[in-house]
C-alpha cells in the first residue's frame, strides 16, 4: 500500500464512526448553520431556503436598488490604514449606547413580518443579539407582539415606531412598549408612503401571500419552509391584530396599517412623541446635515444614518457617505448609529471609524433567520463579531472605543479620513 492509500485509509478508519452523526447534524438548523463561513453564503443559503418571493421581499430595494447597493459599495471602496507592532492581544469590542454597556457595537435593526422567513421570527432575532450581549429594535410591524417577544427573550429591547395618522393607535402602542420595558424609542422618519419594489411587483407579492400556482409550486420546491408555514402561518401585523380599524385578518390589517403613512407630518409633529414617551428617543432615516439638527432641536438623543437599507427613496446617498458629516453637525448633543450595507465587520470598523457610536444590521440577520432559524440567526451574529475582532487585530486596533478617522483611508483622498463625502 503507498503513503496516498494509507493516509487515506486512516482517515476512513477515523471517520466511518461519525458519519451518522455528522449526518444527523447537517440535518438540523445548527448543524446547516454551522457550514457558512460569511453573510454572503448566509445569503445564499437563505436564498435557497425561502420561497423566491419570501426570499426577494427580505433581499430587495426600492427602484432599481441603486441606493442598495451603493450602501454596500461605499462601504467596500474605503479602506483601512492597519498599525503594526501594536499589542492586540486584548481586543476590546464593548461600548455604550444611550447610557447601557453592550458587549458588541452592533445591534438588531428594526424588521417586520419576519415570520415569513420562520416562525420564530423576531423572537429568534432578539435573542441571536441577546447572546451576543447587544440589544434588538423590535419593528411595530412584527410578526409577534411585543408582549411575546418581551417573555420569551431575556435582554434589552428597543421599540420602532412610525408616524402614523392614528395617535389614539400610537399612544397605545407607546404605553404598550413602555409596559414591556423598552428602554428607548426609534421613531421611522423616512416613510411617508410606502416605496415601490419592483421585485414585489414582479413576484405578485402581497401581504398575506396570494395563494397561486406559481405560489404552490414554490412551495413544494421548498418543503422545510412550507411545512413551517403550514404549522404556524404568521401571517399579521401582531401590534396591531384585533384592534378596532385593523381588523383581525391580514387584508384588513394590511389596508388598516398602509392607510396610516402620514405624507403631512413635519419636524413639529415630533414634539407629541417627546411628550409621550419618557425614556430616549432614536430619530432613524436621517441623511442629512440640516435633518439631523433638526432631531436634536426637538429632544432626540440619537441620530441613526439610515436610507431604509434603500427600500424607500432609491438612489439616495448612501449612509456611509454622508456618515461624518452628521457626527460633526451634533457633536456632543446626540449619538450617532449607522444602519444600511453592514456585511462584514470590517464594515462596522470602518463605520466607527467615521464617528459612528454602534451600527445596525438588517439583512444579514434575515439571511441567517430564513436560511437556518434562530441558529441561522445567532451564526449571522458571530460572524459578524468575530470578523469585527479579527479585523482590529490585524488591523492594530485594540479597542473600538479608540476609532477614529485616522483608521481610514477614504476613495480619492490618498490619505487618513476626514469628513470628505464618498458621492
């Protein structure tokens, strides 16, 4: 027998054993989700999963998903400036956001109908963030209440809200969250009507799901997925299911919630929220200088850069562009988080970099939740975190609190970053 057929031979005599385990393994969600190595084959894996229309509802943008992409792009085109011989090896990766310590700069953003993607939902989102040590912005539009995502997870949430037409529906809304321990309040500024989605239109995708031929035959290609949707549809706006006007079957709550974007609210209409809710709040969808000042003026103690991961206004800068500039406007008056093209954790180190307090991630986390459940959920996280530790050791960095623009090296400019726009 040759070396090449005794190594091999070793190697079968080692192995036989534990192929009906490993089989068993690749046979459940921690077992699939252990296999991906990087959010694009999360992305891939989720893609696979998920019924083509579930899986472009979640991966789409609005228009022509230009501000989409250049979300990711901008992000890509900068580049890091590493120092050598720098003791790294204690990386520091914790920070502080409205007053609480997080483990990780990195939080949940704000979703809804999640349950598409799995039952578990925001449930499952929530306690991926959880494990990690950060915190979950739990969307008004979720697939569960807030009530059950407060009891089955065990750390901190923020609640999303919009600025909807019926008060009497967000004042309850409010009291609900404060009730249930949130601990601040995004309030969703760039929707005042809903954007359309080309790849919606195209897969006749509506809310609840049609039911056709195309929707069946999707369906048997992807039996995991159809046999949870069959056992536990989540198919409601759960915040709002049941309440006068909203009826208690999705078209009525679906027409009910679309009837709500306000096209007539200002900056002044902010001020009713300021007296409702006591704890901090969170102004997300800002991209302007003048805007963010304006969030200030009128009590916000959070600024989050934010163009609807490019699901609303497309071919608005992207977030990373236009990121320092905001820091400098509300230096010392208001934190400011990014949201918007995160997929590696380079790019939370570059974001930091540019003044940023924490980001947020979206997609990555739905990727992970539909390609694998709350496994798939809590891979996409650790990915991102260890990337983000990997990256600040090689890069010289030993704590995210010590970022600053002289880390980066912004496209054109040659040398370390400044507040320089990338559009």
């Amino acid at each position: 027998m040759n070396d090449l057929a005794a190594l091999l031979a070793r190697q079968l005599q080692r192995e036989l054993p534990r192929l009906p385990s490993i089989a068993r393994a690749r046979m459940t969600d921690a077992g699939r989700a252990s296999r991906w190595g990087t959010i694009a084959e999360l992305r891939e894996g989720a893609r696979r999963a998920l019924p083509r229309m579930i899986f472009d509802f979640v991966d789409g943008a609005a228009g022509d998903e230009v501000t989409a992409g250049a979300n990711e792009r901008d992000l890509r085109a900068i580049r890091l400036r590493p120092r050598m011989l720098v003791d790294v090896s204690d990386v520091t990766l914790s920070t502080s956001v409205l007053g609480r310590q997080i483990a990780v700069p990195l939080l949940g953003a704000p979703m809804g109908l999640c349950g598409l993607l799995h039952p578990r939902g925001e449930i499952a989102l929530a306690r991926a963030l959880h494990a990690v040590g950060s915190i979950y912005v739990l969307g008004a539009m979720a697939s569960h209440s807030m009530e059950a995502v407060s009891e089955q997870t065990q750390g901190p949430l923020w609640f999303q809200m919009y600025l909807w037409r019926d008060r009497g529906l967000v004042a309850e809304l409010l009291a609900r969250s404060a009730n249930c321990g949130h601990e601040a309040l995004v309030l969703t500024v760039d929707v005042p009507r809903a954007a359309a989605r080309d790849r919606d239109r195209r897969n006749g995708f509506g809310f609840p799901p049609r039911l056709s031929a195309r929707t069946l035959a999707e369906g048997a290609m992807h039996p995991r997925w159809a046999s949870r949707f069959a056992r536990d549809p989540r198919i409601e706006f759960a915040n709002v299911a049941g309440r006068d006007g909203g009826g208690v079957d999705p078209v009525s709550a679906s027409t009910y919630i679309n009837s709500q974007f306000d096209p007539t609210v200002t900056w002044n209409d902010l001020a009713w929220f300021r007296e409702q809710w006591r704890g901090p709040i969170v102004v997300k969808g800002v991209l302007d200088v003048e805007d963010a000042r304006s969030a200030v003026r009128v009590g916000a103690e959070a600024i989050c850069v934010s163009n609807h991961g490019g699901r609303q206004l497309d071919h608005a800068p992207s977030t990373i562009s236009v990121l320092a500039p905001i820091v400098d406007a509300v230096s010392g008056e208001a934190e400011v988080y990014l949201d918007g093209g995160i997929r590696r954790g380079s790019d939370v180190v570059k974001a930091l970099a540019l003044g940023a307090r924490a980001c947020l991630a979206g997609r990555p986390l739905a990727y992970g939740l539909g390609a694998a459940g709350e496994s798939g959920a809590r891979r996409a996280v650790q990915i991102l975190v260890d990337e983000l530790a990997n990256t600040l050791a090689l890069a010289g960095m030993p704590s995210v609190g010590g970022l600053d623009a002289s880390d980066v090296i912004l496209p054109g400019s040659g040398s370390q970053g400044s507040a320089n726009r990338l559009v």
